[in-house]
C-alpha cells in the first residue's frame, strides 16, 4: 500500500493533503491546474521538502518528518516521468534507456528487452532523441524510469505536452504497463479521458486538498468531480465483463450491473474486464419497457434519488443491480413522467455512444 500525507506552505498556497492506493494499481491525482498536483508528487519523490508528511511505501518508510525520517531520492527506488521527456539529447535512444539500468539500486525485475517490447522501442534504438516524435520521446522517458527498477512509477502529466493524435499514441502503452507490470502508479492530470482509461483509484484535489478518493466508479458520481469535469462529461464509469460476441451484429456484449450492453470493442475475449462510460446527456429514461426502438442497449433499475442540475435539468440516479448510472432529463420530464426515488425504469442508451476500455 502506498500512504502519502503532507503539509507545506509556499507564500499564498497551502498543501494539506494525504491518500492511500491499495497497490498496485494506478491512483490519478485530478484537479484545476494549480491545485498542488505537482507538489504533492514532489514531496512523494524526495524533491521537495514538506512542512510535515509521511510517505511509506508497503513496508518501506520514505518520509516521517515526526521521526526524522527522510529517505534521498535517489534512495526512494521511485521513477519519476516529467511532462517533458528530459532525455539526454547527446544520446542515442539505446544510451538513454541504459542510464535508467545503471541508476538501478535493486535487482533487476524488468530489462532492457522486456521495456523495449512493452514500449515498441525497439526501431528507435540507434536514433538520436532529435528525430524522435513528441510521443516516441515519452515512451522513452518512461522506458528509462522503468529500467532503474522503481517500486513506484510517478507521471506528471506526461501526455500534457502532446497533441490529441500524439496522446492516443502513447495512451496504449501506459495502459499495457498497468496490466502487465504491478508496480503501483501515481499519475496527475487534469485531462478526464487520461483518467478514465488509466486508472483503478482517484485523488480529486482543490487548492491544495485532497477533497475526495476513492475508486474510479464511485468517484465519477461525486458531485465535486461534476463541478471540476463540466456538465456534458458528468456521468457514471462502470466496470463490466464480456459475455461474448452478438451473433447478429457482431457487438460485443458486456455485463453490467444486472443488464448487458451491445458495444463495439475489438479483440476482446469472453471474460475480459471492460470499463465503460455511461454520460448522463446520452441515457434516455422511460417508465415502460421499450419497444419498437432502433436503440439497442436499454438497461432495467430503479430510481435511487433525483438532483437538480444545469439548465433547468435534474440528475437521475438509477440502480441497475448494484451499479448505479445516471441520466439528465428536463425537469418537465421528472414531473410528466412521475420520477422519484424507487420506481422502476428502464436507461436507454445508443451503441455510438459507449465508450469502452478494456482494463
């Protein structure tokens, strides 16, 4: 288990935070630029003095300023991945990634041929870092950080700097190494699709605090997410698995709850976990079994509770199983409908509109 507190004061800001990711895993610290993302990974890797804090990773003990304790970065066994590469530019690819194995302070667990496969670097080896692309430089950046056998990886928004096309690039990558590898990740970003795919815990923080944590489902109906994200984001994220393939459509359908959707999802077996995002301006609720719909997904639950929104809207909270999602309907429509908490209803929802990740 990774636990981090700290407290530091720099002239008008106030850090006060503290988290606890059950490792491994991948926790995101989301917030405004500015709330103290940055900081607080500064404090967890050595390069930043707080006030007080404690960091201990599982048994390992980083920081304990009530005890004197003040482990040197170097020391820390933390990677550490900027949103900008940092490479060396008078080294070739290959030379950059070797650094990373002579800074190395434990047995090795991954090596050079391992990252190479995991990160595609292997037709960048003999080039220099100025004939690289933005994306190519960060895979490297984070092939380096791998290879100095870190019991944590942390990524300051590493995918900041690039554009939407770049971003895609990489994304795949950081996903593959939180599947395939178990080391634990603390990743910061303010870009809510990063999140989404990447991580199993979230940190939200506001000026310096952390106001709120916990998994990525619960946190996706938190309503200080909703106030940060905005209101056409708000919505649930849901973890489902795959029942199979639709014979007739060639869908891949995914349990969900007490329901099943149709989604297109390549390359994914029977079994395989799928996190998908459910927005609330895309459910469609009615209080009648649906018929004679091109809509292909609809999902039965109960209303749990009804909040006002944006633009003369409420929020629909609905149960479908032990999952919950929601919708936004106007609020003629809670009224003509007769909504309140514990009727049954059925959540419309079209295929084009699901956006699924394997995880």
């Amino acid at each position: 288990m990774l636990q981090v507190a700290a407290k530091k004061q720099r002239e008008a800001f106030t850090l006060d935070a503290q988290f606890e990711l059950p490792t491994p895993g991948v926790v995101a610290l989301f917030g405004r630029s500015g709330c103290g993302k940055t900081t607080l990974v500064n404090v967890i890797a050595g390069l930043l003095d707080p006030d007080s804090g404690r960091v201990a990773l599982d048994e390992d003990v980083l920081l304990d300023t009530a005890r004197g304790v003040d482990m040197p970065p170097e020391r820390r066994r933390i990677g550490y991945v900027f949103q900008d590469s940092r490479l060396f530019p008078h080294l070739k690819v290959a030379a950059n990634l070797c650094y990373g194995l002579k800074r190395a302070r434990a047995p090795a667990f991954v090596d050079l041929d391992l990252v190479a496969d995991l990160l595609d670097l292997g037709p960048l080896m003999s080039r220099r870092t100025h004939e690289l692309s933005g994306g190519e430089r960060q895979r490297v950046a984070v092939g380096r950080a791998l290879l100095s056998q870190p019991k944590l990886l942390l990524l300051d928004e590493p995918l900041a700097s690039l554009d939407a096309s770049r971003r895609e690039e990489v994304l795949p990558y950081l996903e593959t190494l939180r599947d395939k590898l178990a080391i634990p990740m603390v990743y910061v970003s303010h870009n809510f699709d990063e999140v989404l795919r990447l991580a199993t815990h979230l940190v939200l923080m506001e000026s310096g605090k952390t106001v709120a944590q916990g998994n990525l489902g619960d946190m996706s109906l938190h309503p200080r997410m909703r106030a940060i994200i905005g209101a056409d984001a708000v919505g649930a994220i849901v973890d489902g698995r795959v029942l199979g393939t639709s014979a007739s459509s060639g869908l891949i359908r995914v349990q969900v709850g007490d329901g099943e959707l149709n989604v297109h999802c390549d390359g994914v077996a029977p079994g395989t976990k799928l996190r998908v995002q459910l927005l609330a301006r895309d459910l469609i609720v009615a209080t009648q079994p649906p018929q004679h719909l091109s809509v292909r997904n609809s999902l039965k639950g109960v209303v749990t509770s009804i909040a006002d929104d944006v633009d003369d809207s409420n929020l629909i909270a609905i149960d479908i199983g032990g999952t919950l999602i929601m919708a936004r309907v106007t609020r003629d429509a809670t009224r003509e409908l007769g909504l309140a908490p514990g009727l049954p209803v059925w959540a419309l929802v079209k295929t084009a509109s699901l956006r699924p990740h394997p995880i």
